[in-house]
C-alpha cells in the first residue's frame, strides 16, 4: 500500500551519480497515527480576543498521556523493527514520532524503494522517486516516514543589505519594538522562545558585542541536538550563521528576560519534523513560542511532511504553545518560475501564525508599506493563497482570493512587520555589524512580543490565530493599505502582502487581557 503523500521527485536540474551503497547507515523517523479512540483537539472559543481569558491548555505531560502514541502501536512498530534488525534509537511518546536505524539496503527493500545519488550544482543528496510503500504491519499505524532522502529541504529567509542609497535608513530590534509600541513593563520573564535552525550557529562573542552595544542584558540561550546537529557556525555571514544569530539577537533584544532555545537540526524534511516536533514536546526547556524563520513553496514538500509539521502546530495550540513563521522573501512566486503564485511553508499551516515584511520608515514622518525590492535584488514579503490547505473558519469574515485553479485556500499571512533590507536590522554576525531584513526578522519579533504579552497576562496567547480575525482586531494593528509583493496588493483590513498589518503591541495586549466576551 502507498504511504499517502509520501512520493518525491528528484531535485530540479538534478543528475543521478550513482547508486547507494546498500551497508550505508540511515536513521529514519516514523509518525505514528493518532489515536483514533480519542476525540479530535478542542478548537479554542473566538468569540473576540478577549476570549483568551476563557481558555485552558493541556500540560505537556497530560497531553503525552492523553493524546500520545498508542502503546499497541508502539509495541507493533517495535516488534516490526525487531523483525528486520533495526535499531530503536529514540521515542518521542507525545510527538508520536520513533527513530529507527537500519542499512540502507534494507529499509529500501522495507519500503520498496530506489536509493540513488544524486548531485544538482554543488549539492549532492541521497535521493528516492515515487512513493513509499507500507509493509502490511506498519499500515494504518503510521502515517509518515522521514530519512530515507535527505535533499536540502529549506532556506533561510533573510536578506543582506547590499546596495546602499542615501534614502536607506537602519534600526535597532529594540527601536522596532518602541516604534510597533511594545508593552512596557515586560521584558518576557518567565517565557521560553524556542528558534528552529537547520545548518550555521552562532558565536558568544559576536552575541556579548551585540547586547553589550545595546546595553541590553545577554539572554539566557540554551541549545538542544536534534538528529545530531550541533551549533556549527560556519563563519560565513551570508550563510546560515545569518539567520542564527539574526533569530537570537532580536528575540534576545525585544525580549531580554525570555530563556532562548535553539533546537539545532539537518536542514532535511526530517530533520524539520524532527526539530518542531522536539520543540513542541520538550518537556524540559517548556517553550511557550516556537519561532522558524525556515521554509520553502508548499510545492517543494510532500504532503507526509507538510501534515507532520502543521500536526505538530495543532498539538502546540493544544498545550498553549504558539508557532510562527517567516511568509518567505520572494514575493508572491516564493521563488517559483514562470511567474506561478506560490505561498511559503511552514508559514500557509492554518495553524501557525504566518509573518510578512513591510518596510518602515520613522522619520521625518511615519511611513510604512508593503515590502518589494525585487528591482534591487533585495527581495519582497511572501503572501497569497495555500493550494494545499483549504481556508480554516477563523479566515471566513475576511476576503481571501481564490487560487488560480479556483481553491478557497487559507491565506497567507496573518501579520507583518518591518523586513525590507533598506529599513533592515543592525545586527552582528560572523565578527562584524551588518544590516539584515527578510520576513525572517519578524517571526522572532513577533515571538519577542507575544512573550511579553504572556508575562504580562500571565496565561500564554497560545494558538493566536482566531483571535486576530475577530471584530476589533484591526483596531491593534497599523493597517498596511500601499504596496504590493508582484501578486497581490495592499489594502484596508487583511490582505495577501501583509495580513493586518504590523501591530500595536499596547493595544493587542489591552485588547487580550480585557474581560471575557467584551469587545476590545
């Protein structure tokens, strides 16, 4: 039997090099099923914003007892694994997720498949064609398998600034926050901001530099291995090491008192899953927001990833945890060809906060529009309408456009903030200052904010989706209305470029924290 959205192709422009060696060791991650005896998660109450006060989550233990893996599933796939000499490596109970190790000659012949190498420019990968094939025992038990290729799966979205002008102008996250009025008296105490990062790392020296020039204290950052990636800074600025350090010192700035994580992961579709699954689930670090600033078009994943990774975020809603994710800095192609409308994953999952670019200028008066400098070479937000997601309920009230084929799909994003290189961040990466913009930017800033709400509210926003599509919503954001991202305009209340705009920190958290079921 076919795995249901599991087949691939090779890599576009890729040629096969030659076969896998069948002794090759490879380390694969099962998803098992959810529990079908047990009732589908709870959609949270949205009758206004204020509706956060009558929420209630489920602790991370509780939801491992009551919403993990089955145990006579685990016991089948373990029997299974046994059966076929594979090793058990590790077990997430409530990500219902197992590794296993085995030869690569045998777990092709598992799952009737073709290894092969293949190479595209200088990338070369361990590849697979077509579907996946379950062998009766593990069928209705799992639903996505993960490993087998291990193709470069994301980029990171941000962009360096490189062609200056006399109009550009920089700033500081914390001079963002103060412009997008974040709270006072809260500095994310007491929250954990967990930061997905799938290849470079990041320097303490170039951190203490930063924070020290800031007069901001150092964060507290904590690092977690994910499928044995490790923080590896590669020295390069304009390679991953970017986004690293770029997550962390806006994160670490607008929100100073927040522990950061950083689950460090194989920029592979494993290693994503692997990565929101172990930040979802981590008992031990608890964060309560879960940036990534990664992604790729949702015509690039198979459907058995993209499912694993928005299950993850369902789960997260569940246990109070929010995800957010950069829209992609492409425009509204997402880097397609052929001019094709395309959104960004994981940012189109209906339940992941998806976070455009706008470019914003503070003086000599206040000016903001919609992210585009595709003339310059320097990017422009991603936004538009998911082919793969159908439009979830809370979009209902709002007018998204319909996809080319004709699908109502969900649409992408749901808030912004300043991301255009020409109003980008000071930052400090790799042993120098340099300027960084990339809707990258704003998924941590978003993150630094929400933290502060949590503390301030003293409850975690949580799944913050239908909250911010309800009457009032508007009136806590600075409604973005010029600009466009070479597919979709901006205009009054949500749009496809920069959702409702960048926000009013102030307003969001009265509007928030205001007694339930009165409107904001």
């Amino acid at each position: 039997m076919d795995l249901s959205g599991s087949a691939r192709n090779p890599l576009a422009g890729a040629r096969e090099v030659g076969p896998v060696p069948e002794s090759e060791r490879v380390e694969l991650t099962l998803l098992l099923r959810r529990d079908p005896s047990v009732a589908s998660l709870p959609s949270p109450p949205s009758r206004s914003l204020a509706a956060l006060s009558g929420r209630s989550y489920l602790a991370r233990e509780t939801f491992r007892e009551q919403r993990g893996a089955r145990a006579d599933d685990l016991d089948r796939v373990r029997a299974f694994a046994q059966r076929h000499q594979l090793d058990e490596l590790s077990l997430s109970l409530g990500g219902r997720t197992i590794r296993l190790g085995g030869s690569a000659g045998e777990l092709a012949r598992i799952f009737e498949v073709r290894l092969r190498r293949w190479r595209v420019g200088t990338v070369e990968y361990r590849g697979r064609s077509g579907p996946l094939r379950l062998p009766p025992d593990l069928r209705e038990v799992v639903t996505g398998v993960f490993g087998l290729d291990d193709r470069p799966q994301a980029r990171p979205h941000f962009v360096r600034h490189r062609t200056p002008t006399p109009t550009d102008v920089s700033y500081t996250a914390p001079e963002i926050g103060a412009a997008y009025t974040f709270p006072s008296g809260s500095d994310g105490t007491g929250e954990t901001i967990g930061l997905i990062e799938l290849g470079g790392g990041f320097s303490p020296t170039d951190l203490a530099n930063y924070f020290s020039g800031l007069g901001v204290p150092s964060p507290s950052i904590a690092t977690v291995s994910v499928d044995g990636a490790t923080n590896a800074p590669t020295g390069n600025p304009d390679g991953p090491d970017g986004e690293v350090e770029l997550d962390l010192e806006i994160a670490g700035s607008v929100a100073p008192g927040a522990q950061l994580v950083v689950y460090f992961a194989p920029n592979t579709d494993q290693g994503f899953v692997d990565a929101v699954t172990t930040a979802v689930h981590d008992a031990t670090n608890r964060p309560s927001l879960v940036s990534v600033s990664w992604g790729s078009p949702e015509s690039e994943w198979t459907g058995q990833a993209m499912s694993a990774i928005s299950g993850a975020a369902e789960d997260a809603g569940a246990m109070g945890v929010t995800v957010l994710a950069a829209a992609g800095d492409q425009g509204a192609s997402d880097g397609l060809p052929g001019g094709q409308l395309a959104v960004d994953f994981p940012a189109s999952s209906p339940y992941v906060l998806g976070c455009g670019g706008t470019r914003l200028l503070l003086s000599p008066t206040r000016s903001e529009v919609v992210w585009n400098e595709e003339a310059i070479g320097e990017g422009a937000t991603g936004g538009g309408v998911s082919s793969i997601f159908p439009r979830p309920s809370y979009q209902n009230n709002i007018s998204v456009p319909s996809t080319a084929e004709g699908f109502a799909g969900r649409g992408v994003p749901d808030v912004a903030g300043d991301a255009d290189p020409t109003s980008g961040y000071r930052v400090w990466v790799d042993g120098s200052s340099v300027v960084l913009g990339g809707t990258s930017a704003v998924a941590p800033l978003w993150a630094g904010l929400l933290a502060r709400i949590n503390q301030a509210l003293a409850k975690p926003v949580g799944f913050v989706n239908p909250l911010l599509y309800q009457p009032g919503a508007l009136e806590t954001f600075n409604d973005i209305i010029s600009g466009n991202n070479d597919g979709y305009s901006a205009g009054p209340g949500w749009d496809p470029c920069t959702g409702w705009g960048t926000p009013n920190g102030s307003r969001l958290l009265a509007a928030l924290g205001s007694p339930s079921g009165s409107e904001p």
